[in-house]
C-alpha cells in the first residue's frame, strides 16, 4: 500500500503529469484508470504516426 504523500512524491521524482488513486480491494477507481491509460496511450500511438 502507498500513502497518497507517498504518490504524490512519486509522481514528482519520476516527472509524470498524472497522480491517480485506485483501490484494487474494492475496485474504486479502476475503471477511470484504464480509460485515461487507454486515452494517453492512443494518443502517444497518434502522435508517433503524424511526425514526419
């Protein structure tokens, strides 16, 4: 388990934009996970394809 302090720093020290708290035990926030994993994804995909 990780504090949200925890995550906080975490997300500062590996330089992401995104901090997002789920709960595997009950499933809380799981579904808005893999929509904006899904989303970043894609749109990383896109970009790759339109450089020259």
């Amino acid at each position: 388990m990780v504090s949200t302090e925890d995550g906080r720093q975490l997300t500062k020290q590996i330089k992401v934009d995104v901090y997002m708290e789920y709960s595997a035990k009950t499933r809380e926030g799981i579904q808005e996970l893999f929509i904006r994993a899904t989303c970043f994804a894609l749109e990383k995909r896109r970009n790759r394809r339109e450089r020259p």
